[in-house]
C-alpha cells in the first residue's frame, strides 16, 4: 500500500466498516484474461477468529461456472464517499473507507443454506424475516472464507486545511 499513513490493520475498524457497506465485489479468474467482477448482497460472520462473507444467486450462470473452475477471490467493498473541495487551491479528492482482500469460496450445502442467508438478512438489519424453504432449491448459497484483508480510509478534513465537504 503507498500510503501508509491510510492503511488500516486493526480488526476491529475493518469489521466496523464492513458493516457499513451494501454491495461487496468480487473478482473471480476468467479464461479470457480478464477478470470477471460482480457486485453482490452479502453478509458477514466471525467465527473463531476467522472472517466469512456469505453470497447467493441463481444456481446457474457465469460466476458459479468461474468458481467451479478456480475458487479463489479478491473482493474489495466501499463506503462514506464524500467530494472534498479545496477552494483556495483550486482542487479536490475524495473521502472514502474501503476494504479489499482475498479468501477462498466454496457452495454451501443444503443444510447451511439458511445458515447463510440469515446472515445476509442480517448485514440488511432483517433479522426476523422468514425464509421460504421453498425457495430454497432455487437458490445457490456461497461462502468466501477470508485469507487476507485491509482496510483504507481518507478522511474527509484535514486539520487546518479550509475545504467543503459534499456527501455522495
């Protein structure tokens, strides 16, 4: 990471803003030399010191074909943007929290798909909502289990500095 000064290794703050972002992207190894890059829904679980992000989808299409072929990751997620303006300089950046990493994926079984979805519920504040077991066949539950992780933030003010702060 070039700035340093940005980086963020404490567990604690990373989980913090995790669970302040709505969509988690994940980069997956595509044959045609690209990676293949998807926002998804997702949720997050610690357990014994470990960190999972759980996903869903149709039980078919490219992602799963991609994962079936090779299980490794990259996902990054953000949050907080705001427009920073500096006035008397005549310039600008942007405040934001981020979090990027990678970790392994694998299809849950049957039997953990409700598992997952009720920690996706949850990262979305539905901790009650009933899952139609129904449903369930139609339905593809993956978990990225996290091999590595850290967190960067730009601030939105520095002291001193006169700017305007525009949320996005």
């Amino acid at each position: 990471m070039r700035r340093r000064d940005r980086e963020i290794t404490d567990p604690d703050q990373i989980v913090k803003i995790i669970k302040s972002c709505d969509a988690c992207r994940i980069a997956l190894n595509d044959q045609s030399g690209y990676p293949y890059v998807i926002p998804l829904n997702f949720g997050l679980e610690v357990a014994d010191d470990k960190y999972y992000l759980w996903f869903h989808g149709a039980n078919r299409g490219k992602k799963l074909e991609l994962i079936a072929r090779d299980n490794r990751a990259t996902f990054e997620m953000d949050t907080n943007h705001t427009l920073i303006m500096y006035d008397d300089r005549m310039s600008c950046t942007m405040g934001y929290a981020s979090v990027i990493g990678h970790g392994l994926i694998d299809i849950v079984p049957k039997e953990e798909k409700i598992h997952g979805l009720k920690i996706l519920l949850s990262h979305f504040h539905e901790n009650d909502f009933p899952i139609n077991e129904k449903l369930l066949s139609a339905t593809t539950v993956f978990r990225l289990s996290v091999i590595d992780m850290v967190g960067k933030r730009r601030d939105n003010v520095h002291p001193g500095e006169k700017s305007r702060v525009h949320g996005i």
